[in-house]
C-alpha cells in the first residue's frame, strides 16, 4: 500500500512503478458510491483520479465499488479473534485486499456469464 506523498504526479509515477515491477494487468480504484448508490462529489473524484492515473500507468485502470468494504473487511479480523487496536492498524489493507476480490470475482462471474 502506498501513501499519498501530497504529489499528485509523483504517486502516479510510483503507482505506475508498482505497476511495472509486479507485472499488474490492471489497476483497480475504489469507488465511493453513497449508500443508495448514487455518484457524489467523493465517487466523482476517484473516477477523475482513475481516468488520470489510466493515462500514466500502461494497463486498464478499472473502478469498483467500495461501499461495505471496510466493514467486511472489520467483521472479518473480528471474527479471527482481532482486538479493536490492531484491526484498527490494518483494516485499510484488508478492506483493499477485499475491494479487490470482489472486483476479481465479478470478472469471473461476467466470463462464466458469456460462456
């Protein structure tokens, strides 16, 4: 996971480092959506960043919907037995890795589906 170093520019070139080094077919960004699925000033801007970062990166930047995540990925160290501070440390990271199997399974789900 990478940390916003205030560049703009700058964390799109290590995204499009990270990109090279591990040999990704794509990038997935999260997308914000309201509760009711609607598309606010937050999902706006990450469908902005993506079309940005797409433009740098070499390979398909794709948007998946990243409503629940971070209580899936909660429910989930909660239920390993996590206490409070230490979900608290990773949950991001695991709400990513979970942001990112949805999206991996709703493309396998789409390949079953043309088949």
């Amino acid at each position: 996971m990478l940390q916003r170093s205030g560049s703009v520019a700058r964390d799109h070139q290590a995204i499009a480092r990270l990109v090279a080094e591990e040999e990704a077919e794509a990038v997935v960004v999260g997308l914000p959506l309201n509760m009711n699925g609607s598309t606010g000033p937050a999902a706006k801007a990450a469908i902005a960043e993506a079309k940005a970062l797409a433009t740098v990166v070499g390979v398909p930047v794709h948007t998946s919907d990243e409503r629940r995540t971070t209580v899936t990925a909660d429910r989930a160290m909660m239920e390993a037995g996590m206490k409070a501070p230490a979900r608290r440390k990773i949950v991001d990271k695991i709400a990513a890795a979970v942001l990112l199997q949805q999206w991996l399974d709703g493309q396998a789900a789409q390949r079953s589906a043309q088949q």
